[in-house]
C-alpha cells in the first residue's frame, strides 16, 4: 500500500507541475504574431537493414535482415500543437535475447507535443532524452545502438509526459515522468520512474550531460549516466558512463560500463568510425562472481561508411563481443549495414 500511495502522489504532483507549466506558455501567448499557420505533416519512414557474416565459427551462418523498419507520420495542428505517430516494426528474424518477443509492430511513438519559446512539453508514447544526446553523438544508430540503449539501461521510448527547457545557449534541462518498462509493456503496477538531465554546452562543439532516474520500490532502482563529447559537422569524439543500481529492484544488483566512440567524414560522401564498450556488473554476495557474468564483456565496433545521396547510407564494419565468462563463446562478424529514409 505504501508503495501504491507513493507512486500515484509522485505520478499526479508531477503531472500538475507539467499541466501549471503548459497553461502558464499558453497565456502568455503572443497575440502580436499575425503569420499564417497553415496545418500541415509530412511522413516518416526509416529503414535499418544488413547482411552479416560470422568469422572464426564453423557453425555461423551468413544472413540478410531486415533489422527494423519505423513508419508513420508527423503532423503540425497549430502554431504550438502537433502530433505524431509512428510505429516499430521488428524482424521476425530478429532472434537476440533483448528482441526475441519483436515479432509484430508496437507504437513506438503516439505522442502530442507542445512547443512555445523555450518549452516544449511532449505527452502519450514518448520519445525520451535519456538516449536522445548520446545518438546524435554516435551518429551510427543503424549499425549498432547507443550505449544505454543496447545494454537495456533505459528504454528509448515510454508512456509518459516529459518536458525540455532550454533558457540560453548553453544551458537545458528535461524533466520526465514514465511508466519505466519501456513502449513495448503497459503499466502493470503502481511504479513510476522519475528522470532529470541537464545539459551544459560548454563551447559550440562541447557538450557535457548529466542523467539521473529513479523508481521507488522496496528497493529503489536508479541510474546515474554522464556524456561528454568533442563534435562538429564533419567529427565527432565521446565519452559516456552509465551505472544502474538495484536492477529488477533487487538490492546490490548494480551493473556499469562506459563507451568510448569517434567519427569522421574524410569527404563529403566517406566516412570512418569506431567505438569501444565495456559492461561489467556488481559481485554476487553468495558466489563473490559478478551476478550478470553471463552477459558482461567488451565490443568493438569499426568501419567505413558510404552516402551516395541524402537519405542513404550504408557501412561496411566489423563488430565484436568479448564475454567474461569463459564459457560463453566469442562472437565476430563482419557487416554491411543500410540505412534509407525520408
């Protein structure tokens, strides 16, 4: 009971701030601003798609996929409304242990959004910040997934309302409400997660973000991430730390890791890149092993990218996994990876 009575009080009191928030932008509308609005949208389509081929196992198999395919459409209402739908459709061939339930299409967003001077306020199935700074920075979303996103650290997207504010150039903050269990299961309990980041751009290309999460249980569950990254139009260089405490609300099951990423465009139509993570997790107090052992390890990740036009790309690259249980197999493939959209 304490803990329902907990999770609605944190729920509504946020929800409150946010609604004060928006009704505070909406009165102070500028009624001077006589331009036409004419409502309007425009679709979205994305496609991530590869060929892979294992090396040094007799046993791995070459393979086409279609890794994942978003779809939908974003759509202006009003001068400070839109909305936007779009769904997230898996490969069924898509068999890794974090994506063995994707056989079918979520919503992946189903969102309004609210945006006047330096606010904007975004409610429904959401796309979060938490993931948001780190893969603009890693640039490369489809040959591998950021850090905190690959690792199961926080969900890309939730049910929720969040809000951004930006007051100058140097400075934002996103604050969020969620379900906490990600766009692909409902809320089952009376279990909210709370987040906050802040954003400092200490130079036109020096960006340091801090992140924090929280969820209360009997044992709290929380994360505490840091980026800073070195970028520009045609380079970039970032460092990201993540560290999750009380995993599944279990007590001293904390998992950890960093990742170290650069790219650069040698031409206008070329490009190298490579990235590094390391995932280890906290030691079990019965076995005095890591209590993740079997899903701790390093990957590295390089290659060559190819744009021909605007809207495609595609990677030549070589991928690893490192495990640190010694009877878990290493895994290395070389891929080609394709990227379209409009």
């Amino acid at each position: 009971m304490k803990t329902s009575y907990m999770g609605h009080r944190l729920f509504c009191f946020t929800v409150c701030i946010l609604l004060m928030i928006g009704h505070s932008l909406i009165s102070r509308g500028s009624v001077s601003d006589t331009a036409i609005f004419i409502p309007g949208g425009k679709p979205v389509l994305r496609v991530f798609s590869n060929f892979n081929a294992p090396l040094g196992e007799s046993s791995g198999k070459t393979s086409f996929e279609v890794r994942r395919a978003y779809l939908g459409y974003d759509y202006s209402i009003e001068r400070n409304w839109s909305m936007k739908i779009v769904l997230d459709i898996g490969s069924p061939n898509d068999d890794s242990p974090y994506s063995i339930l994707k056989r079918y299409a979520y919503f992946k967003t189903a969102s309004l959004t609210f945006n006047q001077g330096n606010w904007v306020i975004n409610g429904g199935i959401i796309d979060l910040y938490n993931v948001e700074y780190q893969e603009k920075l890693w640039n490369y979303r489809y040959v591998f997934k950021s850090f905190m996103d690959e690792y199961r650290f926080g969900p890309r997207a939730d049910i929720g309302v969040n809000a951004f504010w930006k007051p100058s150039s140097w400075l934002s903050c996103d604050f969020m409400v969620m379900n906490g269990e990600g766009y692909e299961q409902l809320q089952n309990d009376n279990t909210y997660k709370v987040s906050f980041g802040t954003n400092l751009n200490l130079s036109t290309e020096m960006l340091l973000r801090i992140y924090t999460d929280y969820s209360h249980k009997r044992y709290d569950e929380a994360v505490v991430a840091a980026l800073v990254g070195y970028h520009s139009d045609n380079y970039a260089l970032a460092f990201e730390y993540n560290n999750r405490f009380n995993e599944g609300f279990v007590k001293g099951r904390n998992r950890f890791g960093y990742s170290v990423y650069g790219w650069i465009t040698l031409v206008d139509s070329y490009g190298i890149f490579a990235r590094y993570d390391w995932l280890s997790s906290s030691s079990s107090g019965v076995s005095g092993r890591p209590w993740n052992l079997a899903r701790d390890g390093s990957a590295l990740i390089g290659g060559i990218e190819y744009r021909p036009v605007q809207k495609v790309r595609m990677s030549v690259n070589y991928q690893d996994w490192f495990p640190y249980a010694f009877n878990v197999k290493n895994r290395r493939s070389l891929f080609f990876n394709l990227e379209y959209k409009i």
